[in-house]
C-alpha cells in the first residue's frame, strides 16, 4: 500500500549541530534524509518505517570537497553530479568518477549522494568498490564529537553498519597515494544504462618492471556487502601476468565471492563473470604496461640528442630533456616520472622560464611559434574544457592574463587538464595575491603537474 504524507513528519534545520542536537534527543526516532532517491523509493511502495524525517540535503558542512595535502575529504551529502564536475576527483579518483558517471540518470545523479550510497548499504551500490580500492575513511559526527573509521569495517553485514542512530556520516577522507597506479573498473547490469549491477568491480594497479607491486580489487554485488578480493590480491602481487597466472586469479576470485540466486541474476552467472572481469582487467593492466615498455624499450635506445628532442615537448626545457635522456635506461613509468620532478626542481629560473614560454596563454589554443606540434596539441588538449567557456569568460580570461603578464613579466602557468574556465579564472585571481617568488614556486609546481601528464601520454600513445 502507498504511503501517506500525512503519516510522515519532516523538519529541515539549515545546519549540522542542529541535526546533530535532533537525533540525540530522541535516538532511533529521526532518520536523516539526504537525497532522497532511496527512501522515496521505500516511502512510495509504503515500506519507509521511519515517521520522522530530519533532512541533511544540501548542508553547507555536508557538501563541501576539501584538498588536504595527504587525502581529499568529500563531503558525505556531495551529489554525484559533484563528484563528476570535481577535477581533482576526475584527476587523481577516477573509479568514483566512473561510478558516480553510471549511477542511475542525470535526474539520480544530481539528488543521489555519496552519504546515502554508503548508509544505503546495498550489496549492488556502485561507488562502494571504488571506496574499498581506495582505502577510504569515514568521518561520523555526533554530539559525542567526531569519530573516524576504515570504510571496509563500516558495513557490518547484509545492509547493517556501523553507523548509530545519533550519527551521520560528515564526510569521506580517501588518501591521495595512488596516482600511479592504472585503474580498471567494469559494471555488469542487464543493460548499459540505469541498472543495477549483477557484478561491479573496481581494481588499482602498479607495476614496475613487468612485475605487479601492488594491487587492489573490490567487488560488489557478489556477496552480502562489498570487499575486497584479499586472497586474489595476494596470489597476484610480485608476479608478472602471464595466461596461468590470469588463470589462477579467475579461480582465486570465484572462490572467494558468495553470490546468491535472486532477481537480477543467478550466483553461478555472477561467479563466471567475475572471474572473467578479473581477467579482462589483468589483461589491460599487461596491455598497458607493455605499450609503456615498448614505447619505453625504444626510447632508451636513441641517441643522447634524439632521445632529448623527443620528450622536449613534455616539458619544454632543453636542460631537463638533456638531463632526462642521460639517466637512461628508465625501465618503467613511475621511475621517470620519480627523475623528471627531481631533475625539473633541480633546474635554473632561467630553464622554468623557457619550459613556461612553450605554452599558449590560457584560453587562447594558439602556441608560441617556438613551441614543438606535439607541445601545441597537447596544450589545445589541456584546454579543452576552457575552450567550451562563453565569450564573456574568455574576455575575462583575457583580460586577466593581461594583468598577470603585466603584474609578474611572464605568462600565466595553470595545469589546465580537467579544469572549467571559470576555475581557472578563479585561481588566476588567487595568484594575483601572491609575491614573485611564492608565484614563481607556483607557476613551477604546475608546470611540474603538466609535465608528468605529458609523460604519461607519451609513455601509452
Ligand atoms: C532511479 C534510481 C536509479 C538508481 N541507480 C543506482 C545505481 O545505478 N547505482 C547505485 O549504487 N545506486 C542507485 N540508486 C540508489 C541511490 O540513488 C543511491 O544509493 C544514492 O546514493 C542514495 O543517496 P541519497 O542521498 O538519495 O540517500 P537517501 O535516500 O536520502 O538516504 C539513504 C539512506 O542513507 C541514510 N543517509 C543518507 N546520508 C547520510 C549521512 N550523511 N549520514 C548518515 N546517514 C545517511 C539515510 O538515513 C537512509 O537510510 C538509484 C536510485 C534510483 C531512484
């Protein structure tokens, strides 16, 4: 039978301590809403026990992203479509981007929170993996005071949590130590779009030489809460993949998992698909890592000046090209990228000035005529998002990188990948503030950034 509003009772404080001081007074009798896109689903077939409802939607204390140098912290009332639009999420967190981007519909996305995936507790929920992969923390306020605990020990078993009837989950913590490591993520619902998965599964890898130094899977939807496949983790790491290796991680995994029988899927469908998402993800970790090689193995072999004039574009300095060629052979990514910051931090102003000098001004797509094709189109790359600004932002950008070369003598240095205009805009006129030398540092930290992207795409183009 449907529900009757006029059963139910909502209040919607504007503030934390508010709810807080609510769910103390009377513990169990509130139940926070946040997006409402599961409990409006429960209240409209009639199975929403709860009768009071204490909204936490849109709490400024709830909502925020906050980049610490060690991990980001994002907010547990944070929509999906937040997490879509957040460049260091899309940079450096891609498996919740992923999972964020094929959680329901656009209509899903923009209400749906992270929070209330989470609390939520379907076995199915799409952005549990990824938080597993990523070794995420929970921050959960009362008016005890704040607590904070490992994600994998929140889920207590099937749709139970270690969350109290006073708490509410203030934000996810995920530390920021895997940016080279490959990522793979796969949802298997019964269609592209708008399902619910049989199997989802999000992994981290990092290799080095060939060899797999640490790897990281969960999986949902197969099992009475998400986990991580520990065993198979194990049988993997310090092995180079190989077809029996890929063979006993399959094995490994569909040991590991307790799918059930139900609605959506049968638990042996669900066994032998996760054993094959398992190798379809060694698989393109191993494609991945003999592309870098290949393009790494014929590199070392140029000659000193070839190997030079190749990366250039990279960075755009002859000094750190030069030096970068002589420590050759460089076996693997994370070994270059590890050379190329220490080499660029080593360098002179006047090498920062020349690599600087190599870009086109920020919203503009034309380069210096100095600059290399390769630099030029991996610059109209970065820029992409900037390129889709109306006039009246691009005037501004304009006008503000104006300033900037009048202000410090040289053009403004952003990593743009992944950035909007106006976040651009915003960070110009941060900058603005700063003396030269904290600039100079500034300009060169993202010129850092730059350059190890650049890497990056050369090693797997
Ligand atoms: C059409 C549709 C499609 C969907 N598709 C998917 C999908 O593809 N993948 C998927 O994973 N999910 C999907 N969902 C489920 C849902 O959108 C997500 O679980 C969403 O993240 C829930 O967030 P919410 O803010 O709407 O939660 P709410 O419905 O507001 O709350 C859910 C639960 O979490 C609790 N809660 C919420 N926030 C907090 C907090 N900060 N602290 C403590 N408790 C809290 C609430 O008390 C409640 O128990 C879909 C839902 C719909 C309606």
């Amino acid at each position: 039978m449907r529900s009757h509003p006029a059963d139910y009772e909502l209040v919607a404080p504007n503030n934390l301590p508010s709810v807080l001081s609510l769910l103390a007074e009377e513990p169990g009798s509130w139940l926070p809403i946040a997006g409402g896109t599961d409990l409006m689903v429960q209240y409209a077939a009639g199975h929403l026990a709860a009768r009071k409802l204490v909204s936490i939607w849109n709490l400024p204390e709830l909502r925020r992203i906050e980049i610490l140098p060690g991990e980001i912290r994002v907010g547990a009332g944070c929509t999906y479509t937040d997490l879509i639009h957040n460049p260091m999420v899309n940079r450096e967190f891609t498996l919740l981007t992923s999972a964020a981007r094929w959680t329901g519909g656009v209509a899903n996305q923009n209400r749906g929170t992270l929070g209330g995936n989470i609390v939520n507790a379907s076995p199915a929920a799409d952005s549990l993996p990824a938080l597993l992969v990523y070794g995420a923390e929970l921050i959960l306020a009362s008016v005890r005071g704040e607590r904070r605990i490992v994600y994998e020990n929140f889920h207590t078993g099937y749709r139970k949590t270690q969350c109290a009837a006073d708490e509410v989950i203030r934000c996810v913590c995920l530390p920021r130590q895997f940016k080279n490591y490959r990522a793979y993520t796969r949802k298997i619902g019964a269609r592209n779009a708008q399902a619910i998965s049989k199997v989802c599964l999000a992994a981290l890898g990092r290799f080095a030489g060939g060899i797999i130094e640490d790897i990281r899977m969960a999986v949902g939807s197969v099992a009475p809460i998400p986990f991580r496949l520990k065993e198979t983790e194990t049988a993997l790491r310090g092995n180079r993949i190989d077809q029996a290796l890929i063979l006993l991680a399959k094995k490994t995994a569909a040991d590991e998992i307790q799918p059930i029988d139900d609605i959506r899927s049968s638990a042996r469908y669900r066994r032998a698909v996760t054993a094959n998402l398992v190798a379809e993800l060694l698989n393109s970790f191993n494609n991945a890592d003999n592309k870098n090689s290949s393009v790494l193995a014929r590199w070392n072999s140029l000659p000193p000046g070839e190997a030079a004039l190749e990366i250039l574009p990279c960075c755009g300095s002859n000094s750190w090209a030069r030096q970068l060629a002589a420590l050759r052979p460089i076996q693997d990514e994370d070994s270059l990228l590890a050379a190329s910051d220490k080499i660029w931090k080593s360098l002179t102003e006047a090498d920062w000035m020349e690599a600087f000098a190599h870009h086109p001004r920020i919203g503009q797509s034309v380069a210096p005529t100095t600059a290399p094709a390769r630099s030029a189109q991996w610059s109209s790359q970065e820029q992409q998002k900037v390129g889709a600004a109306g006039s009246d932002m691009i005037a501004a950008l304009s006008e503000g990188n104006r300033a900037y070369e009048q202000r410090f003598k040289r053009i403004f240095i952003v990593c743009a990948a992944g950035k909007p205009a106006h976040a651009i805009l915003d960070i110009l006129q941060r900058r603005m503030r700063n003396d030269d030398q904290t600039e100079l540092q500034e300009s060169a930290e993202q010129q850092r950034q730059i350059t190890s992207l650049r890497l990056k795409k050369w090693i797997s183009e």
